[in-house]
C-alpha cells in the first residue's frame, strides 16, 4: 500500500463508529477522485467496509475497518505468551513489570530471528 492508503486506513481504525468517505478526503488532504481510488484498494483489500449513510439529505458512506482475527505468534515472545491473558492483577500498563519482561523478551527474540 502506498502511504496515502496507510495513512487512510489509520484513520478509519482509529474511529470504531467510522469514518464519512466525504469526510476522509479532507483529513488526507486529497481530492474526492483519489479519496475515491484509495477506498476501492481498502476495499478489494477487504481492509474496510463501506456503508451507505444520508448526510443533510446527500448520500455518502460510513468507512469502518473490518476486524481482523489476531496473530497467535504476535502474543508469543519466544515460547512465551503474553501475560496479559488471564492475568487477574489490576496494574498500570506502563508500569507492568511482567509485560515490560516479556515485552523485552520479544524484542529479543524479534532481533535475533
């Protein structure tokens, strides 16, 4: 994907209600057409999902990002699986020692493959 599609699908994962097509043109700071040709790639990508919507009378869509199932290997640092599952501590994530442990661990297993 080129950085314009990166960039447009960032936008539409970070708003769970979605995204107006008529809206992500603007915030790319491109016009409709390209808007457009963007959407149609996020699309046949099966990145997104476009619903139609009326707004003030006008048809537009609803971009939402569709969701896609986890990565079982991105919650494993070496054999190790993230602690965060079943983890009944209430902590600040930030200041988790076991997640900072096995986040350090993961990026010692990510450097060395």
């Amino acid at each position: 994907m080129l950085k314009t599609d990166e960039d447009a699908l960032k936008l539409i994962q970070l708003k769970a209600e979605g995204v107006l097509q008529s809206d992500l043109w603007k915030l790319l700071d491109v016009d409709s057409r390209k808007c457009s040709r963007i959407v149609k790639k996020l699309l046949d990508a099966d990145l997104i999902e476009r619903i139609e919507f009326r707004k003030n009378g006008i048809k537009t869509f609803i971009l939402r990002a569709k969701r896609r199932p986890v990565d079982p290997s991105q919650m494993l640092a070496g054999e190790e699986l993230i602690p965060c599952i079943g983890c009944d501590m209430e902590c600040v994530v930030i200041e988790c020692h076991r997640l900072l442990d096995w986040m350090y661990q993961l990026a010692i297993c990510g450097v060395s493959e």
